[in-house]
C-alpha cells in the first residue's frame, strides 16, 4: 500500500508512466499489424485470430508482471543481504518481495491487452459461436494464464537461491513465453509444441483455450475439453513452485553483513 499512495501521490506522472508502458508494449502487435499489410494469413491464422492469441497473453502476463514481476529481484536481496530484513518481519518472505517497490504502471500492460482482446472478440463476432461455454472461458483464459506465468516467476525465484542471480532465465520462460505464445502454435515445430504442453505448460496460458474459442483442432491432437483444463493446470503448477520457493528460504544463508 505504501507504494501505491507514494505513486498515487503524482497521478500526472502515473497516468503517463502507465500510458508509457501501454504504449510500449503495443508495439509487439502493431509489428504483428505491418506484417498482415503485405500477408493474408499466419499459419493459417486471420489477424482477429492472432489478436485474439496476443491480447489474452499479453494481459495474462500483465497481471502476474503486475502481482509477481519484482521477484526477479531476489537474487540481489540473496547477494546483498537484504533479505534478511525481510525475514524477521511477521509477512510471508514472497509476500514482501511481490510488494517490494511495487510498481502500479505496469498496468499499462493489461489494459493495453485487454483493448486489443475486446478488439479481436468484437471482430470476430461474425466468425466465432458464442457458447456460453466459450465466452466463460476467456476471462478463466486470463487468470489462469496469470497464474501460470505467477508460477513460473515464483519457480523462477526459488531457483536464484541456488544460483544466485538468474533473472534473464526466469524471464526467458515469462516474457519470451509470452512473445512466442502471440504467434499461432501452427507456426511451430511439434517438438516445441509438446515442450510447452506437457514440460513447461504454458500452451494452456492461450494456445489451448483460444483453439477451442476458435474452434480450430489442435495441432498435437488433445481433445476439446483440455481447453478448460487451464485453471487445474495452474494449480498443478503453482503447487511445487511454491514448495521449491519455501525450499529455497529454509537453505537461504545470510551474508552476514
């Protein structure tokens, strides 16, 4: 709370640092945007379709960016020692470094996702039935890809404690995940696609459920209803992610200064 009064405190600046931050990570699908001026499809995809893939993740990753993106900061607490302070105090260790200069422009991100989302549903309005079933599904698509990426910043950190500083690893799997989770999976080696299924499961953050919502087989050949399964699969996640974090406190050794 602290740091959303002090950043509250100049809302000018605010406003323009998250409008920053949309703006800037817009420009991910205003490259997509170009590259449909001079083709029809991507893999087969329409540019609703893709924006469809773009705007979920990209507001999926927004939310855990915005909950969870400072714990990529962790390996600095272990070096400096910092952490310390942070575990005599009566709040839960992760629950500290999420709060840790909590930065309320990245905001931006989700809004920004969340407007290309409402432009690609509106667009496809004509194309796509809307059960009820589909349109329930992509806001569960949303926060359950938010929890899934959650899981891998937190699988992320836990493992900084024992490499001491491995940031750019962990943001390989969120934001490259992310990058890559914006093209349609048609576009991918099927070994990749059964990495990010079965390994890493960031397919079920949009691949999976936006297949369904589109109406459009799978290319590993899964059935339709492991669309849904995106909540359990977060949960699964989340699960030893969150027992590799208290592993990771319980072997932490301070650097005594």
């Amino acid at each position: 709370m602290m740091w959303i009064r002090s950043t509250m405190t100049y809302r000018t600046s605010f406003l323009l640092s998250a409008f920053g931050n949309a703006a800037i990570t817009l420009l991910d699908f205003v490259a997509i945007y170009i590259m449909f001026s001079h083709v029809d499809v991507l893999g087969g995809f329409t540019l609703p379709e893709i924006a469809l893939l773009y705007g979920s993740c990209s507001a999926s990753l927004g939310l855990a960016d915005l909950l969870l993106g400072n714990t990529d900061r962790i390996g600095v607490r272990i070096r400096d020692g910092s952490l310390d302070t942070m575990l005599v105090r009566p709040v839960p260790v992760l629950a500290q470094v999420a709060a840790d200069r909590f930065a309320l422009r990245r905001l931006g991100r989700v809004l920004q996702g969340l407007g290309v989302l409402a432009w690609a549903v509106w667009a496809l309005s004509g194309e796509v039935e809307w059960t009820p079933g589909k349109v329930l599904l992509v806001p569960v698509m949303i926060v359950a890809g938010a929890a899934i990426f959650g899981a891998v910043m937190v699988a992320g950190a836990a493992f900084q404690f024992l490499a001491g500083d491995a940031a750019e690893v962990q943001n390989s799997f969120t934001y490259g995940g992310n990058t890559m989770l914006q093209y349609p999976p048609t576009v991918f080696a099927k070994d990749l696609l059964r990495a990010v299924t079965f390994v890493v499961p960031l397919a079920f953050v949009n691949w999976l459920p936006a297949l369904h919502v589109l109406g459009r087989p799978d290319p590993l050949g899964l059935p339709g209803w492991v669309a849904y399964l995106s909540p359990l699969v977060a949960l699964v996640v989340f699960v030893p992610a969150s027992l590799a974090w208290r592993a990771g406190v319980r072997s932490y050794r301070s650097t005594g200064s």
